[in-house]
C-alpha cells in the first residue's frame, strides 16, 4: 500500500508550521510516527482553541 503524496505533504508541512521541524527530520520519520505527531499537534490545537 503507498501512501498519497498530498497526505505526506500535509503531515510535513503540518509538522513543520508547528514544531519548527526540518524536512529531512520529518521525513527520516516513520509513516506511523509521523502520523502520530500529526494527531498530537492537532489535539493540542484543538485543545488551545477551546480555552480561547
């Protein structure tokens, strides 16, 4: 199974925006672990605009 080229870009750039992260660190990770930092960015963003 691939994974979609636009979904990578997301992840990256989502990982990037907030954790100020190089391309090459966030592509060295694995596809579950950068999913995982994706999910975790999201719920503190959604965390923090709920205290808003």
């Amino acid at each position: 199974m691939t994974y979609a080229t636009d979904r990578i870009h997301e992840e990256v750039a989502y990982i990037a925006y907030h954790f100020h992260w190089n391309l090459e660190d966030i592509l060295d990770l694995e596809h579950r672990e950068r999913r995982r930092y994706a999910e975790q960015i999201a719920a503190l963003v959604t965390r923090a605009e709920g205290k808003r």
